[in-house]
C-alpha cells in the first residue's frame, strides 16, 4: 500500500511532498498552438497580401470626414435607442410582473407585437406612418382634441430610426430585465417587505442590483446586435456607417475595400465594448465569495456631513 | 411572570385569525396577546402554521377573518367611521417600519456589506441622516460581536455571523416589536449558540419579541410565555415551566418528547 511506504522514511515523505510537485511540459498542447498560430499566420499573410483587399484604399478612407460621420450616426443611434429601449423595457418589464391585470396584459402584448414583427418592417413602417396617419392628435378618446401634429413633421429619418429601433429593443430588454427580476431570491423581496422599503426603493436598491448580475451578459449581447441592427436603417436614407460605405462604393466600385473599412470599424466598437462589459460585470459581483477584503478593508465610518 | 405592567395596553392583539392557501386553512382561529416587553416563544411541529402567523402580523401575508393590532394600530386596514377600509401599499409599508424581522435563511443584501445592510432601512426608509445612522449601526455591530466585519460582505461571514448582521439590521429601525422566524434553523450546531446568546441580551433588555424557534433550551430561559401551535390553533400556552415542564395537551407532550434526548 502506497500509505503505508510513506510512512518508513522520512526522505519518501520529503519526495511525495505535493509542494515539490513538477509539471511534466505538455508537448501536445504546444504542438497545437504552434500549429494555430502558423495557420493564423498564414491567413494574415494572405490577406495582407492580396490586391483584391485594397488595404492602400482601406487606410486612405478609413478616417475620410464621410466615414466618420457615418460612424457617428451609427454610434449615436445605437447609445440613443439603447438607452430608450432599456428604459422602456424596465417599465415593461415590471408592468408585467406586477400584480395589476391591466398593466401585465398591456406589457405582454407590446412585447408579443414588437417581437412578433420584423424590425425592418417596422422601420419602414414608422418612415411612412405620414400615409397611414397623415396627423397625429392627442385627444380624449371620443371626446375634444387636446393637440394636433402634422405626421411629416414629427417622423423624419432620424425620429423614425430611433423610434423603431428603440420600441423593437424594448420588447427584447423587457424580457431580458424580466427573466433578471426573477433570478433575484424572494426572501430579497420579503426582506424589503418587511422593513417597510417602497417598491420604487426596493427595486433601485436591493432587487436591481442583484438582477445585473443575469441581465447584463444578454445586454452586452443586445448591444452588439443592436450596432450592427442600425445598419437596416440605410433604407430609409438614415446615412450611417454602412450606408456611408456604400455610397463611396457605389461611386468608386472598391466594394470590398469600403466592406472592410465597415468591418474593421464595427469590430473595434464591439472590442471595446466586450472590455467595458467585463468591468461591468466584476463590478456586480461584488460580494461574491473571494472578492473584496473582509480582513483588509478597514473600518470606516463616515462623518455626518 | 409578565414583565409587563398588568393592565398595559398590549404591544400585539390576535383576535380569531383565520388565514388559508386556496382550500387548504392553515391558521384557524388564532387569539393571542403580547404585552410590551413580553418575549414569546412559538413552539409546534412543523407545517402547524407558525411562520404563516408571524407573517401575518406584519401583513407579508393577508388574513381572511379575524384582526391583528400591533402597537394600538390594525395591521392592513383602517377604521373610518363604521367602514373597515383596506390600507394602500404605501400605509401597509409605514405599518411595518417599526416591526423588526429576523429570517429563517438571514435574507442579508448580499450586494451590500455587513454596515450597508444595517444602514440601509434607518437611511432609506427611515430618513435618518447618514451619520448618525452609522454610528448608530456600528454600535448594534459592536453588541452583537461583529464590529470588526462591518466591511465584509454575506458571503464572507459564516452562517451565525450572518444572522446577528440581520438582527443588528432589524434592530437598526428600533423596532418595537421583534419577529424571529426560526432563526437558528439553517445554522451549523456549533454556531446556534452565539445567536441565541445575542437573543438572550436582546430579551433582558425589554425588547418586545416573538420567537418561533425549536430551541426547548431558549424557551426555557428567555421566554415569559410558551405558546404551542398545532394544526392551525393555539393548543397550550402558559409560562416555560407549565408547558415545558408539565404539559396539559398529549399533543405538546407528543411534541415534546420528541426533543428530551436534545435538552
Ligand atoms: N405561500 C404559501 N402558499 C401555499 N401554502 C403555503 C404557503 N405558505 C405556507 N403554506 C402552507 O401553510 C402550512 C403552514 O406553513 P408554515 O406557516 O410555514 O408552518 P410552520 O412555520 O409552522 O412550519 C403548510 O402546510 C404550508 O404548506
Ligand atoms: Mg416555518
């Protein structure tokens, strides 16, 4: 028995000592990336080295005055329509965990229309609502007219971009924020019961802050998808990064070239966004176990002000 | 055996409390009175609705027949005139805030430290300026033996210290009447103990308390009353040494002898 024999000299013991432990060199993992990295290589090789990429062309519009509004535009409506469409999704989603029929059946068939459509079609809805509604009046249901629009006015390119972009990532964010709110242990909610906290309160304190934890890996998602997804609005003439490629291609025929200026851009924005998500998340997970210092942090109290 | 004053008014008035879940009645009938300063330990099997009732005098549960007064006042609804009207969420909200409750499973924030979890109510529902509630928090810390973890976060704390953090958090609101709902149930044996002691103090020094708990040792010297539940009804109830010691029902003897090897 190989406990026993541990145990007869003092110098197998020494040798056993699992502190002493070496790690045998793991040829076959090396092999492997050494086997990855030339094939990566050689893909950066070949696409560096052929004309047909135009990288002379790519570098000569990538920072060109037209590119960079596009990109704008492109940024712009993402950050604006997130914002919009988060916002929206929490009322949603809380609307339809609540108690209140009204409220939840309400949720529930937004989200079921806004899913339920293509954000295309959408989009070139909300651009032509003018010849489905030529004015737009807030009244009393059957009763007199409080205000009165002029369709054109109000739907230009950019209020029908953010507006179909925003009500269609409602739905999805409501879901997202809603399957968050659920993760959250009930003794949380009884909890902030039982002291006597608002919902309001309860929900900014307590319940949100825990339900980040699930809702903020689907939103990083959300967000790429979102970037990309402003691309659709070219066709109602919004002139965002894709469609300010196209128009250079449509002029100068370097397709590919203009594709990869688009590409390159949209492969950054969404790097540095991975980066800000991983803040985002060790930032809410805080109190995990082995993060933070119990013993290294001292204590503090803070003066009344 | 009171402490309290013959006559007070009392701190809790059950009167008939019937609550069910669908079909199934869980409390049927409950009349029972704590006078300030009373400690009062709940004993009985489980599933004999014991947490149900404790949930019901601070309306985390609705009652269907009966009343519960806490502190003079109808929990959950208001008399106006001859009209027994049902409270908003805010007003059954302002009712709650000066009933402290301590769970089963601690139910600590775990996003906040241990001082953020007892600052919490006294800042954000109470109003209190931040200042003095850290102080005041910090001292609560101190009597429950856990000021040097005032930064730590739940999950750092073993399962006895994060439940005196949550008895130092419900007693940050200076709750007139405290709820225990088995708080020693989820705890290692080795750490019932120290929260036990820290709910010994807590009934020396007046504090108006209802404890369920399956600890036969804690009612015996802390309690001024037992009140044994079974089935939904108040079966026995009466000083430690006449339920613990010569129980009257055989369904408390029944109860009882089940925990003669523990004591
Ligand atoms: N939210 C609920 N919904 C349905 N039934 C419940 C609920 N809470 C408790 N019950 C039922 O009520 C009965 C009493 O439960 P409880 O008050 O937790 O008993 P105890 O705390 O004495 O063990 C049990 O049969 C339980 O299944
Ligand atoms: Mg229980």
């Amino acid at each position: 028995m190989a406990a026993a024999s541990v145990e007869i000299g003092s110098g197998e013991a020494a040798l056993r000592d699992v502190a002493n432990a070496h790690q045998p060199p793991a040829w076959g993992r090396w092999l492997l990336w050494a086997f990855v990295l030339a094939v990566a290589a050689n893909f950066a090789w070949i696409a560096a080295h052929n004309p047909h990429f135009g990288w002379p062309i790519v570098g000569q519009w990538f920072t060109e005055a037209s590119i960079l509004r596009g990109l704008g535009v492109t940024l712009g409506l993402t950050v604006v329509a997130m914002t919009l469409g988060t916002a929206l999704g929490l009322v949603l989603a809380i609307a339809r965990m609540s108690k209140d029929r009204l409220f939840g059946s309400l949720s529930g068939l937004f989200i079921w229309f806004f899913r339920g459509t293509p954000l295309l079609v959408q989009l070139i809805f909300w651009y032509n609502l003018s010849t489905l509604f030529p004015e737009i009046v807030l009244k009393i249901p059957f009763g007199p007219v409080l205000a009165s629009w002029n369709t054109n006015d109000l739907i230009t390119p950019m209020t029908a971009a953010i507006a179909g972009l925003s009500l269609n990532e409602a739905a999805y964010m409501a879901e997202i924020i809603r399957g968050g709110l659920l993760s959250v242990d009930k003794g949380q909610v009884e909890a902030t019961d039982a002291f006597g906290m608002t919902r309001a309160r309860a929900l900014r304190r307590v319940i949100i802050p825990q339900a980040m934890r699930s809702i903020v890996p689907p939103t990083g998602n959300q967000l790429i998808s979102m970037i990309k997804a402003t691309s659709l609005v070219s066709v109602i003439a919004m002139a965002d990064l894709l469609y300010s490629v196209q128009n250079v291609y449509n002029r100068t025929f370097e397709v590919i070239p203009m594709l990869m200026v688009a590409v390159i851009w949209y492969l950054i924005i969404t790097s540095i966004l991975n980066v800000v998500q991983g803040f985002i998340e060790r930032y809410y997970a805080r109190g995990e176990r082995g993060t933070g210092g119990a013993d290294k942090a001292p204590v503090r109290v803070e003066e009344p002000a | 055996m009171s402490k309290a004053a013959e006559g007070a008014a009392p701190m809790v008035r059950a009167r008939n409390v019937h609550k069910s879940f669908g079909p199934n009645e869980v409390l049927k009938g409950i009349d029972l009175d704590v006078a300030p300063g009373e400690v009062v330990v709940v004993l009985g099997p489980s599933g004999s609705g014991k947490s149900t009732f404790l949930r019901c005098i601070n309306h985390l549960e609705s009652i269907q027949r009966g009343f519960i007064e806490v502190d003079g006042e109808q929990i959950g609804y208001a008399l106006r005139g001859n009209r027994l009207n049902r409270l908003s969420d805010h007003a059954i909200a302002v009712q709650r805030r000066k009933i402290g409750m301590v769970f089963q499973q601690f139910n600590l924030y775990p996003h906040m430290t241990a001082l953020e979890n007892v600052v919490e109510a006294p800042i954000g529902v109470h109003g209190q300026p931040r200042g003095e509630a850290q102080a005041y928090a910090m001292e609560l810390l101190a009597r429950v033996g856990l000021a040097e973890k005032a930064n730590a976060y739940p999950r750092q704390l073993s399962g006895g210290q994060q439940q005196r953090v949550a008895i130092a958090r419900a007693l940050a609101i200076r709750p007139k009447l405290m709820l225990f709902d088995e708080p020693t149930s989820a705890l290692d044996p080795e750490l019932v103990g120290e929260v036990l002691s820290v709910m010994r103090d807590l009934a020396r020094q007046g504090l108006t308390m209802i404890v369920v708990t399956h600890e036969i040792g804690f009612a015996r010297e802390a309690a001024d009353r037992v009140v044994f539940m079974d089935g939904g009804v108040v079966v026995e109830q009466g000083p430690p040494q006449a339920v613990l010691g010569n129980p009257q029902h055989p369904r408390t003897r029944l109860f009882l002898s089940r925990f003669i090897e523990k004591v």
